[in-house]
C-alpha cells in the first residue's frame, strides 16, 4: 500500500528500515523517528504521543501479526517533516480486520486484553489507517505548531 493521499507523502519522500521480529530491534526506528521529530521542534506531548502510537504498533506487529517468529521480519517506513509525521508499519502476518476488533471502552469489554493498542493509536494520532489485509498500519500526526496544509497542497520537506 502506498502512503494515503490525504497524508500528503509520497513514497519516494519515505525512509525505511526492515528490523528482526523482536521488541528490542524495535528500538532502533523508534530512536531514529523520536530524534527527527526532536530536530523538528515538536514540543514533547506530541513525541510522546507518537512514541506510544509507535511504540503500540510495534508490539501488535511482533506479538499479534508475526506471533513472536523469529524468522519474520518489521518494516517501518517514515516521513518527518515540521508539519506531519508519517509512519508505517508492516508485519508479515495474515492480517486482521480492524473493525472486527471488540470496542475495549464498552462495559462488556474493559477486562478484555484487546484492542487497547489500536484505540491507543487512534486517540494519539491525527489519522490512522490500515490495508486491506491488516498487517500494516498508516499513521499521521500533524504538528500542532505548524500552519494547517493549504488545500489541495502538500508539503514534502525532508528534514
């Protein structure tokens, strides 16, 4: 899947790094995705709100789409500008389907252990969405310092 046009990317504008199925190789995007973000002079709530939506689609990718094989792999691919963060992940996983994914605010719900990644991303990131299949997320945020995009134009700065 290419990057959603409303993202306003284009996969040339993307970096990518393929890490070993382990939560600890996960660190190294992470590393480099929080340090753009600091050299781009997002103030720290937004970091941190991309580290935790980052941070949770790399676990479900390792956990629940790689199921912990060691033989797989993560892709993570990024675009950091002043004015969006852009990041993909991609698990070699048969997918899901997110709307099938029980709503973990719901009374029924709250002792359940699924789903709190997904909402988790949806309520940090400006916009989240996922391929047909389901084994790779899109998630954009949008700089809340940075002017809103013009419409019909995009940005495409690499930092």
């Amino acid at each position: 899947m290419k990057a959603p046009k409303e993202f306003g990317v284009s996969d040339a504008d993307m970096a990518e790094i393929a890490i070993p199925n382990d939560l600890r190789s996960a660190k190294a995007p992470e590393d480099r995705i929080l340090d753009q973000l600091q050299r781009c002079q997002y103030d720290a709530d937004t970091i941190f709100a991309v580290k935790l939506a980052l941070e949770e689609a790399l676990t479900n990718a390792v956990k629940h789409g790689n199921q912990n094989d060691g033989s797989k792999r993560v892709l993570v691919r990024f675009h950091i500008d002043p004015a969006r963060a852009v990041i993909m992940v991609r698990d070699q996983g048969p997918g899901f389907c997110p709307s099938d994914v029980p709503d973990c605010t719901r009374d029924e719900n709250l002792e359940r252990p699924n789903g709190r990644g997904i909402m988790l991303m949806h309520a940090y990131m400006t916009s989240v969405c996922f391929n047909s299949t389901g084994n790779e997320v899109w998630m954009l945020k949008r700089n809340p310092k940075a002017p809103p995009p013009a419409a019909g134009r995009s940005s495409s700065a690499t930092p």
